[in-house]
C-alpha cells in the first residue's frame, strides 16, 4: 500500500520521556497538519519520518518497505523534504538549485538533460519564481528563498512530501498559493505532511491532524474530530475564542 | 547541457604556455622558437639538457604539485562548506614539515624524507578533523580554530628540530619548510594521481554540489552522506601529502584557485574541479619562474611568492564574509 506509515514510533528527543507511540498511516492523497507548542518535536518528527534520524524505537515504513531497508537514493525518489532553513555554503543560482532536485533520478554520469531543466524552470514557474531562476538565492529574500526550496522539491518529483512550515516567511497571498499546490499535489494522489504554526490555516487545508504535546502525549486523526476548541487550548496553554468563516473555524487567541 | 569543454580548453592552453615561458626562462635564456625546437625533437646537445633534463621535470612537478594543492583544496571547501579551509591553514603542511624535518635530522634523504612527510600530513589530518570533529559535526569556525592552534603546535616543534639539527642541514630544512621544487624529482607520480582524481571526481562532482548545500539537505536528495565525506577527507588527505611530499611546504594554492575560479565559473564541482588542477598547475609553474629569476642567479623559495598571494585573498576573504 503506498504511503508513509509509522508502527510504535517514538522520536528520540534526549532527555524526554517516551510518551504516545505514533502509528500513522499517511495515505495517499492525504493532507496531515501537524501541531503544537515550540520545542515539542515537530521538526525531530519530520526528520525521523525522512529516515535523517533514527527513532528510540518502532519504525517507519515507505509503502510496504521499512525505511532503514532503503538507501538514500531510493528514499529520495519517493519522499522529498522541505526543511526549515537552507543553508547555502556556496552561491547557486536558483534554477541551479530547483535543478539540484533531479539528483537522484540522475546516474552519476549523467549531465543534467534538456528536460531536467524544463521540469526545473516549470517547478519555479508554478511557486511563482521563474522570473528570479538566474539570480543568487543568497540574495533573495526569506519568503523567495522558500519559495524556491519547494520547487526544489517539486522538481524532486515525490510521493510523499513533508514539510516543516512551509509557510514561514511567506505573505499570506503566497501562504495561501503554497497550501492550494500542496492541496493540488494531494489531489493527484500525493501525501502530504507538514509542520504547521497557523492553526487556522491548519484548519483549512489539512484533512488529518497530529496534535504533539509537551509531556510526550500525542494524538490524531481526522480534522473535525481534532478541532477540539479545548484540546487546542492544552495544546498551546492559550484561552481561544472559536468562531466560523468560510464554512470553517477560526480560532482567535484571547487578549491578556 | 552546459560548457564545460571551452573553459577547460583554455585552461589546459594557458597551461601549456605557462609551461613553454617556464621553460624557456632562467638563468640562460632561450627563444621561444629554440625550446620549440628542442620539444620537438631537435636543438643543441646543451639546450636539449637544460630544457629536458633540468627544467621540464622541475615545471612538471610544479604543475603537478599546484594542482594538487588546489582540487585538495577546493575538495576540502565542499566538504567543510567553508571557502576559507586550505590545507596550509588547517595545519596538513606542519605535519608534513615536521615528518620531513626529523627523516633529514635522522640522516635520510630522497624517497625517506617525501614518504614520512607524507605520513606526517596524514597524521596531520587525522589530527585535526578528529578534534575538530568531536562528537558534532565540523562546524567552521571549529575546524579552523583546531587547524590553527594545531598549526602553532607543529611551528613549536619545527623550531625544536631546528634548533637541535647541525648546522650543515639547516639551509636544507628551511628551504624545504618554504616549500621548494628543485629536489622536487620527477614529475610522473604527482601527473598520474592528478590526471586519476579529476576521472574519479566528475561522477562525485553533482554530489558534491548536492553536498554543498548541507548535509541534510543532500541526504535528503539522495546522497549518502557520511561515506562520500570520508571519501572527500582521504581524498583531500592524500593529494595534498602526495604534494607536500614533492615539494615541501607551499601555502596558500590551495585557497587562491579555487576562489578566483569560483568568481568566473560558478560552484558546479563538475567543473571546479578539472579547472583547479589545470589553474593551480599554471599558478604554481608562473610563481616557480619568478622565484628563479627575481633574485637570479639565486632562487627565491616558491612557497614566499605564493604566501605573498595567498595571506591578502585569505584576509579579504574573511573581512567579506562577516
């Protein structure tokens, strides 16, 4: 069965006390939101679904194979991460980089071909960055630089995304433009599962959600059964004020 | 899909002029038309000596030697995703020095002395990407503070050797220390591993691009990531032994090709790379005809002239970065 599955995970975050063991099942055309307070260990999560770091215990499957039995390049044909910032230790251009993700459909002797190069010029065009492709990605701004690291991994082609917040810097017009191509890639039978701040964005477009807390505890599953105004509440130890728009819910923190 | 050939054709052109002026120049000078006619085959008894006995093998090697200093160099950058780190800086030379030095003061000469420098750069180099390393990962400013406190450590015992050796070895051992060629030897070991690395890295070269941009970032394309950092470390470890071995210690190559390269050509490694070993070998075949000549018939030691390049690039480097 396609898809990323987690059987009795628990992330190693040292110093933490195992908590909730995660058994997910992120199938295909699913949008999973994940939330909760900072520090919690969404990006520890992130990483240990993308096989980049070993959980404490259980493990994670790529459809019907674990992740650890898989090489790297192998993983990277089917799952593609967005990571929270990119460092970039040389200057690349960003088509360069959009290019960058083909990687690993590429032998090692093989020169990047004309189509690499239009799936990667179609990549940036689709996130709105085509007209910046020949400019440094050091010198473009926080929300660009974003912009082009999910072409990169659009380009990469994958089965499964995570991402961890894919909307940081980004104005809320792009915040919008990124969660609807997301939401598209899901309608082609993609899955998708992102680290999320905005619980009202969250709310909108994720159709699965895992709530994270502090002590470790951890619980999921369909939107409307998560969006408990209360759960939410202990979730960020902040009171919330519930109201609807747009046929969903809006949650407004309280003043004071 | 991009030219990679124009600028490596170039490259290897201005290579083979530098070798041509090399060559011809020195304390008896020859016309360009006379060492053409001695390459080809003809000439006099005595210029047919002095070109294909004396100073073809010592420009080799000074081609050889600079190349090998700068992919070591840029290979090292990739890994360290640092254009700062060169292996004079990280301290690779000073151990190489101070195995160079103690086979002399033991009384070996030739192959001895070239074998245990390079058996000091290797220690060199387990030395300091192992502490530098620790139980993290090699963070920049980590990996240059070990290399240069390592650095001064080695300077301390080359001065004790120094101090200790008898008087008749002395200007042989400082010359060595500034990096010299004239007992460089020949040339065909340093041209081979030259001419293998560059095959052996265009199929690394779009993982180290990948690479370059981080290590989870590239783990996360598809690399794997610890064997190819281990491959680069040796790599980088062996070319630049295999050129302290020939030549002593000369600074600085490794730093200044790469980043002028850089600033023309971009970052594919597929590309740097080749152009390190063909840009570094002109640089270091032009400094070696300088050090011949500036104070002829004396010589001057390469590694001056290349140092006297390489601490302003270093400096403007560093003031850029912040």
């Amino acid at each position: 069965m396609p898809g990323l599955h987690t059987d009795q995970l628990i992330i190693d975050i040292p110093g933490r006390a195992d908590g909730t063991p995660l058994n997910l099942r992120i199938g295909a055309g699913e949008v999973w939101g994940v939330l909760g307070p900072n520090g919690v260990g969404k990006t520890t999560l992130l990483h240990t679904l993308s096989g980049l770091r070993a959980p404490r215990q259980g493990n994670v499957r790529l459809g019907d194979t674990a992740l650890a039995n898989l090489g790297r390049r192998a993983i990277a044909r089917k799952l593609g991460v967005v990571f929270q910032d990119q460092q970039d230790g040389f200057p690349a251009t960003a088509l360069e980089t959009a290019l960058v993700g083909r990687h690993p459909w590429l032998s090692p002797w093989q020169m990047e071909t004309a189509e690499d190069e239009r799936i990667a010029r179609d990549a940036l065009g689709q996130l709105g960055v085509d007209h910046l492709s020949a400019r440094l990605v050091n010198t473009l701004s926080g929300g660009e630089r974003q912009r082009v690291a999910i072409a990169t991994v659009l380009a990469q082609n994958p089965d499964t995304w995570l991402l961890d917040e894919p909307t940081n810097h980004l104005d809320l017009h792009h915040q919008v433009a990124v969660l609807q191509l997301l939401s598209e890639q899901a309608r082609c039978g993609r899955s998708i599962f992102m680290c999320l701040h905005d619980l009202n964005l969250a709310a909108r477009w994720c159709d699965h959600l895992l709530l994270l807390y502090p002590s470790g505890e951890a619980c999921w599953g369909t939107t409307d059964t998560m969006l408990v105004p209360s759960a939410l509440e202990r979730l960020y130890g902040q009171k919330l004020i519930t109201v609807e728009a747009d046929g969903a819910p809006v949650f407004v923190p309280v003043k004071g | 899909m991009r030219g990679y050939s124009r600028p490596l054709m170039a490259l290897g052109g201005l290579g083979l002029l530098c070798i041509a002026l090399s060559v011809s120049i020195g304390s008896a000078s020859l016309s360009l038309t006379d060492t053409l006619a001695v390459l080809t085959g003809s000439g006099t008894p005595l210029q047919q000596t002095l070109i294909l006995e004396l100073r073809l093998p010592r420009t080799l090697s000074a081609f050889a030697t600079g190349g090998l200093l700068a992919v070591a160099g840029a290979l090292m950058q990739v890994l360290l995703r640092n254009p700062l780190a060169d292996p004079y800086i990280l301290g690779l030379s000073g151990g190489a020095a101070v195995g160079a030095l103690l086979a002399m003061l033991a009384g070996f000469a030739g192959v001895l002395v070239s074998g245990s420098a390079f058996a000091g750069a290797m220690l060199a180099t387990l030395l300091v990407f192992g502490l530098a390393h620790g139980t993290g990962s090699w963070t920049p400013s980590r990996l240059l503070l070990t290399g240069v406190v390592v650095a001064a450590g080695w300077g301390a015992i080359i001065t004790l050797i120094l101090a200790m050796s008898p008087a008749r070895q002395l200007p042989g051992m400082l010359y060595w220390l500034m990096g010299d060629l004239s007992h460089a030897g020949s040339p065909g070991a340093g041209l081979g591993l030259l001419a293998l690395v560059c095959a052996l890295v265009f199929p690394l070269g779009r993982s180290l691009n990948v690479l370059a941009r981080g290590p989870l970032q590239a783990a996360a394309l598809g690399v794997s990531v610890r064997p190819l950092e281990w491959l680069i470390y040796v790599l980088a470890s062996v070319l630049t032994a295999a050129a302290v071995s020939m030549a002593g210690s000369i600074g600085f190559v490794g730093l200044v090709v790469p980043h002028m390269l850089r600033l023309v050509l971009g970052n594919d490694q597929r590309l740097i790379l080749p152009a390190c070993a063909l840009a570094g070998g002109c640089l270091l075949v032009l400094a070696d005809s300088l050090a011949r000549v500036v104070i002829a018939p004396e010589q001057l030691p390469v590694g001056v002239i290349t140092a006297l390049l390489g601490v302003p690039t270093f400096l403007y480097l560093l003031y850029r970065s912040r």
